[in-house]
C-alpha cells in the first residue's frame, strides 16, 4: 500500500514540476517573440564605413554632397567624411 502511495505522490511530483517548467518556458517565449515583434516593420540601414546595420530610425544621418548617408556613431560620420575629402583632393 505505501508504494502505491508513493507511486502516486511521484506522478503528482512529476506533472506538478512539469507544468512549471512548461509554463516558464512559454513566458520565455512569449517575451523573445515580443522582443522580436518590436523589430518587426523597422527598415535596417548600412554604416558605409564599419558596415554594421542598424535601424533607420536611431542611425545618425548626414547629408553630403547631396546623398544621405546613415551612420552607427560619430566615429564612422568622421572617417567618412576625411574619406570622402581625401578622394576629393587626391
């Protein structure tokens, strides 16, 4: 009698734990997909100068020579800019 008990308190152990690990996993989820969804519909421009890509909406913007370009950081709009010189003068 007591093994039957027992059997059954480790079933109920059993889908106890694995309903919360269940239920972890799919916030888990659930939050990756939200995180993901955020990206979604947001266009991704190219730093012509280190090449990263990164949103069009926080990337740096510069207008030369009529075109505009996106930038990652500052860095990158300076070397473009003294690229760009040098090919002017050179």
């Amino acid at each position: 009698m007591r093994l039957v008990v027992l059997f059954l308190v480790g079933i109920a152990a059993y889908i106890l734990i694995r309903g919360l690990i269940q239920t972890l996993m799919g916030v888990q989820q659930r939050k990756q997909r939200r995180d993901t969804s955020r990206l979604q519909g947001t266009e991704m421009v190219q730093d012509p100068v280190c090449e990263s890509y990164i949103p069009k909406d926080g990337a740096l913007t510069e207008k030369i020579q009529g075109e505009t370009y996106f930038f990652c950081s500052s860095e990158c709009v300076r070397e473009f800019k003294k690229s760009k010189l040098s090919k002017k003068t050179g």
